[in-house]
C-alpha cells in the first residue's frame, strides 16, 4: 500500500543524475550506515513522539536517506506512520526500495529527490529527519529553508551532524578508495567548525523551539516549525 504523502513529479531534474561515490560503490556506503555509523532511532522516536508514538496518517520525510535504514526501521515500528525517504543517489534509493520489500514494509517508500529542492507540497509534512546530510550539501541553509517549507505549523524535525574530525571523515576517504580515485577532487564534509556557527545555521529560520545537544562525535537539534 503505497503512502498518502503526495510527491510532486513536475520537475524531474530535481534527482541528481550525475554519477557519485555514494552510487559506485552504494553496497559499501549501505554497510556504513547500517553497521558503522551511531543508530540514532531511539533519538529520533523521542525527539518527535516523546513517550509515544505517532498518531495515525503522520507523515515522515527521511531527507538523505542512504539505504532507507531509518524510514525503514520506524515503518516498521510505527505500523500507523507513513514515511518516504529521498535520496540523490539512484542506487540508495534502488537498495532501500529492494530492502523495504523484503521486509514486507509497505507504509513506507522511497524517490530520487534533491534536498535542495525537494519534491514535496508546502505544509505537507509532519516530522522530518535530516541525519548526515548538511556535511555533504553544497548550501546547508537552503535545505534547512526546505525542511521548514514542507514542516506543517507545529511539525518536528531532528537533526544530526557528526562534529569535524578523522571520524567524519573515514567514510568519503574509503569510498574513494574502494574505487580506485584517491586522486579525485572531492569536497570535504562541510561541518561547522564550531557550536557558533551550527546554532547559527539553526538560527536561519524561525522555528517556535530549538533544542540543541550533543557529545564528542555528535550535533543534535530538535525543532518545530512555529504554529502561524
């Protein structure tokens, strides 16, 4: 059973075509955000239910969604919650799409998408995860702007950025390995250096609340996109 979050398909050139390191080698990507990078579900759960859980109909965006790990896993979860995941990559969204089926996950989908310019009505969505996703992005505000776009008033969205470090960096470095282009230009992850500039790209848009955290390797930040 397909989900009621209604995609927009009138601008196809929204999904990234160009090839990337997260398509050549999407198996090892798939297997480092599976079995390599923290597992933030619970966080997630918290953060945009509390103690409960989501209220028939809600409406989920993963924006990143690599191998679908986490629409996947809270579909499942949450029998009641409708969740997409978008993705740049064809072959992320290929992979997590195969996954869902073997599971039998049928409230939750995948599409090509930009997160930049993402393919959904404004106002149409209830929570919204962003994991690892500003490091990669070429304008981290836009796509925040985006995230506050699609939020309906009073929506939720968690957000989670590794801090700058050897760590952060180990996943691009043994993507370009594994296929043979250590001499490739690549961009580096784009982390904000310091807990300034992240609460400043926070501060972009004008959310009711932001509760910011974190530890040694992680950023956290839970918002709501104001009610008027």
């Amino acid at each position: 059973m397909a989900t009621q979050i209604e995609i927009e398909r009138s601008h196809p050139d929204a999904a990234a075509s160009r090839t990337s390191l997260f398509d050549r080698s999407d198996w090892l990507y798939a297997f480092m955000r599976e079995r390599c990078f923290r597992d933030d579900t619970a966080r997630i759960e918290a953060a945009l239910w509390g103690d409960g859980s989501p209220d028939e109909g809600t409406r989920l965006v993963d924006i990143g969604c690599g191998p679908g790990t986490y629409a996947r896993r809270l579909a499942q979860r949450h029998p009641r919650l409708h969740a997409i995941g978008i993705d740049r990559s064809p072959r992320q969204v290929h992979r997590a799409r195969e996954r869902a089926r073997r599971a039998g996950t049928e409230n939750c989908h995948f599409e090509l998408g930009d997160a930049l310019r993402l393919p959904l009505a404004a106002e149409s969505i209830d929570a919204v995860i962003a994991s690892r996703l500003f490091m990669v992005l070429s304008d981290p505000a836009r796509a925040l702007a985006e995230i506050y776009r699609i939020l309906r008033p009073g929506g939720r969205c968690f957000i989670a950025e590794p801090r700058p470090g050897l760590w952060t960096a180990l996943p691009t470095m043994a993507l370009r390995m594994v296929n043979g282009v250590a001499g490739e230009t690549v961009d580096p992850p784009r982390v904000p250096d310091d807990d300034v500039d992240w609460a400043a790209l926070l501060d972009t848009q004008p959310w009711s609340y932001v509760i910011r955290s974190g530890d040694r390797r992680y950023r956290y930040a839970v918002s709501e996109r104001s009610q008027t």
